[in-house]
C-alpha cells in the first residue's frame, strides 16, 4: 500500500452510492379496477356453487306443466257446497315451493272399500285412494278399521281418523272419538292415519323420510285430497297445507304398493307409485277410501 504524506488521507469503505431513478408508481385506478374482478370472480364462483346445488334430480309422479293457481285457489274451490256439478275438479298450486294438487269431489258418495280395486270401475268409481296402513310383517291392516259397520279391525296405534257416517265424511285427530262406536252402530265406515294437521296446526310425526305425499284434508266446507308432485317430508307436507288453510288433514298411504286413480272426466290420472312394478299380488287386506256417483 502506498504511502502517504503529511497532507494526505485516505477514506475506507464502500464506493459512493450512484443515485437510481424512482420505481414508477402505479395509478390509483388499477388496485381498484384489481380488486373489482377479484370480486366479480369469488361472486361468480359462489353463483356457480349453489346452481349446482340446486339441480338435484326430482323424482315427479303428476304432470306439472299446468296453470299454476294462487295459494288462495285451494280454498275458493272448497266454499260453495250447493254447486251442481257431479265429478272430480282439480286444483294445481305451488306452496313454499312444493308444488301440489287439490282434487275437490263434488256430489259425491264417500265410503270405504276391502280388497283390490281395477280401474274398470272407474265410470262409477271416480276417486280412489288407498286409506289405512298394513303393517309389514303380517299385511293386516293398523289400527281401527270398520266398513259398513263391520269392525275389521281395532286399535289407536295412529291418532288421526276419517269417519263417513251417514253421508257426511269427518276428520279428527284424537286417540278416543265416539266417531268410532258411531260407524259400527250406524252402518258406517271409520279408519286411522298419521295426523298432519290439527285445529290448523300443524302436528309432528316421528316419520323423517321423504316421498310422494297424499292426504285427506278439512279445507273450507268440504273434505278434498292433496297430492304433492314431489318427494317431501311430513313435515314439510303438514306445513304447507297449513299454509293453505287446512283446519284437519290426515295422511294417506304412500308406499312402493300404492294403487289408485282419479277420473276428471276428460282423463283418468293414476295414483300408482312407480316402484309397483316388482308387486305382483295386491295383499288381501288392501283398502281404499273411494267416491262415486
């Protein structure tokens, strides 16, 4: 290393710095416009998501291509109990999002029937549905059970109950009912269901699974059937024909052996489930509730 003289220094350490230009700073509009598509996009994907969701396979038994009513329509159609009209009308609705129908008898004879029904009775047999339960180990049928005064039948196992006596057709729900000793004594017919709803509230059931949903229902002045055109829960079912008015309803059997039709006169519209195939022989103790001319 050099020497240095009287007059001279020496500076250690790192050469000046050189001054760099300034990093150009981008425009305030561009984060902006960043954080719009990065919004755009998880809105997007959230749009997808529950599209998908949504387009679960529905299993439908009725055609709903039809004029979908108000949920007020179902019970206009039960007011007037003087009309003239002799036959079955149907009513379609849509009722928190379970589209349903209402087929409305008018002047006609409700009562019970044994055995297994085929639809060449159905000029005079307009309606038929099949009523009480049969249990699964011995196909009797549950609970009472009495047809022309003829008891077939005892027990409470279900609380709900439809008694034609006389003519006039009554729903209920209640474990004891002198609607019972009444059927037997006056000729008349009785059975018990699954009770959905109750002076218009709705009444919960220990049955959890969906399907297909039929009822008796006290809607107005008249007694008339629901049908549900897809699967639903009890629950849902009972709700939703408390929404429409229902001050009782009873279910009907819903099951892979369920049988039936309605005749609207310009079309006979069947009621069987459509995983009766493997059926083969209708079990004695079948029973409907019917209504004819």
């Amino acid at each position: 290393m050099k020497e240095l003289s009287d007059n001279e220094i020496r500076i250690i350490g790192a050469p000046p710095l050189v001054p760099q230009p300034p990093r150009p700073r981008r425009p305030r509009w561009l984060w902006w416009l960043v954080a719009v598509g990065v919004l755009l996009i998880v809105m997007l994907l959230w749009w997808c998501g529950t599209t998908r969701s949504s387009g679960a396979t529905e299993e439908v038994y009725f055609d709903r291509n039809t004029v979908i009513d108000s949920v007020d329509g179902p019970a206009a159609i039960a007011s007037d109990p003087s009309d003239t009209l002799v036959g079955v009308t149907r009513c379609d609705t849509v009722v928190n999002d379970i589209p349903m129908v209402i087929y409305t008898p008018h002047n006609l004879h409700a009562s019970l029937h044994m055995g297994e029904l085929h639809k060449s009775a159905a000029d005079t047999v307009l309606m038929a549905l099949q009523a009480a339960d049969l249990r699964a180990d011995n196909m009797q049928i549950v609970s009472a059970f009495v047809v022309r005064g003829e008891l077939l039948a005892r027990g409470t196992a279900k609380q709900g109950f439809c008694a034609i006596i006389g003519g006039d057709i009554m729903l209920g729900v209640d474990e004891a009912t002198p609607y019972f000793e009444r059927a037997i004594a006056e000729g008349g017919d009785f059975f018990r269901q699954y009770p959905l709803v109750a002076n218009g509230k709705l009444v919960e059931n220990r049955i959890k699974n969906k399907a297909q949903r039929r009822a008796l229902v006290a809607l107005g002045n008249r007694v008339v059937v629901a049908v549900t055109c897809s699967r639903e829960s009890l629950h849902d079912f009972a709700q939703a024909l408390v929404d429409i008015g229902a001050a009782t309803a009873i279910n009907l059997v819903g099951s892979r052996m369920v049988t039936g039709w309605i005749n609207l006169g310009d079309s006979i519209i069947s009621a069987d489930a459509t995983a009766r195939a493997d059926v083969k022989v209708m079990p004695a103790q079948v029973n409907y509730i019917i209504w004819t001319k």
